[in-house]
C-alpha cells in the first residue's frame, strides 16, 4: 500500500484528483491539505509516501514548503502544476514526477507505475533538491507571521519549541525544527539551542575557561558552546 497526501489550495483540485486516484486500490490517501504550513503538520505526523504538491500556493508556494521539510521527513514529491511542459521542466530537477493540470487518467497511471516500482527500487537520485528558506513562518493565537532572515536577530530551541527572536525582541513560535532551520538558511550554529544572524552581532567575547559568547546589537548575550567555537572563529576570519 502507497500512503498519500494531497496537498492543494484549491478544493475542486483536490477531488478531482481524489476521484482520479480511487481506482487505484494501493494508493491510501491519508489526508488532503489546503496550504503548505497544514501539510508539513501532516507530513511529520503521517509520514507519507508520496505527497501530490501544486507548486503555486498563496504565502508558502510548494517549492518553498520543501525547503521547510526535515531531510529526514522527505517524501516522493510529485508536482501538480497548470505549466506546459517547457516550464515544468524547471522543476524537474525537484521532484519525482510532475503532473500537467487536468490530470489526465493515462499520464497519472504512469506516475503511479514509477511510484509502485520504486517501492521495491528506491531512487535516491530523485530526491529533491531545496532552497535556502527566504522566511520563516511563525505562530501566534489568531495568525501567522512570516519573518524574513533580515528581521530575525537570533532562533532559540527550548522545551516549550522553538521561538525566533526578531531584531525588536519580540518571540515567535515556529514549527520548523531547529536542524531545518541551519540547514536551509544562512544563520550560524553557536550553540545546540541557538541558531544566530551574523548580521546581527556586536562583538565575540572571551569568559572564563576558554569559553566566549556573542553579544548582539540589542545586548543580547547568546553563548557558544566550546565544541563549535573554533569552527566559528575560522568562519569569522579570527585567528
């Protein structure tokens, strides 16, 4: 049995490729999501073998919601999309398959052939290739909130999760993990818990013991663990 999201704003997109997809009795469609930030949710929680993405979604496109995903979390993506096939071809590089809106019966029998042979033949040459996030969605009671990297002074990973701190001080809850997020944007490594904006730092300061921490613009202290701290002193220029 293939497990399968489909993960679309638009909800007469989603049934028609529902419909398209029942004759198919191998392929268990374990939910459908109406923008990127719900299918993350679903794709850490479900682990799906494949998630049908269309790639333009309003506030989180689906090639950004890729760059979100933990490596680890990274189903088969294929890509729905109202391209011809000469735009399409951009994405390829990104994904196991595309398919041209409308779906049509015979071309989406060809992807769920690669799909069945690729549950006893993996291809780890087809695993997406993602970009640098360009924001960071955030959380709070009755909305979201998109930070761009230029707008976060440092990312703190703490029992209660993990909360962006922006260059006004104010905290913001994410969902996305802290790995993903040194993973996917430019932001330093000081420390297990922190992540830092280099842009953002005053000075490096020695303490006792070979230790030294960071001091933001702000005044912000954030410490850097002893294991990190020659790394981050060649990436710095510092002898």
């Amino acid at each position: 049995m293939i497990t399968a999201l489909i993960v679309d704003d638009e909800v007469h997109a989603r049934l028609a490729l529902r419909r398209a997809l029942e004759p198919a009795r191998d392929i268990h469609i374990l939910a459908e999501c109406g923008n990127a930030l719900e299918a993350l949710v679903r794709i850490r929680a479900d682990k799906p073998d494949v998630v049908f993405l269309d790639i333009q979604m309003p506030q989180v496109t689906g090639l950004e919601m890729l760059s979100m995903l933990d490596p680890k979390d990274m189903p088969s993506i294929v890509f729905l999309t109202a391209y011809d096939e000469y735009a399409v071809s951009a994405f390829e590089k990104n994904a196991f398959d595309y398919l041209l809106k409308p779906v049509t019966p015979d071309r989406l029998e060809l992807t769920l052939e690669r799909l069945r042979h690729s549950q006893f033949h993996p291809d780890f040459s087809v695993l997406p290739e993602v970009n640098h996030l360009r924001q960071i969605p955030c959380f709070s009671s009755q909305s979201i909130v998109f930070l761009k990297l230029d707008q976060v002074e440092y990312i703190e990973s703490r029992a209660s999760g993990v909360y962006v701190v922006d260059t006004l001080g104010r905290e913001h809850l994410t969902s996305l993990r802290l790995n993903v997020l040194q993973l996917r944007t430019p932001l330093m490594r000081c420390h297990r818990q922190y992540l830092v904006n280099v842009d953002q730092v005053a000075k490096l300061q020695y303490i006792d013991s070979g230790l030294a921490e960071f001091v933001t613009h702000s005044g912000r202290i954030l410490p850097i663990s002893r294991r990190l701290l020659p790394e981050i002193k060649e990436q710095l220029g510092i002898a």
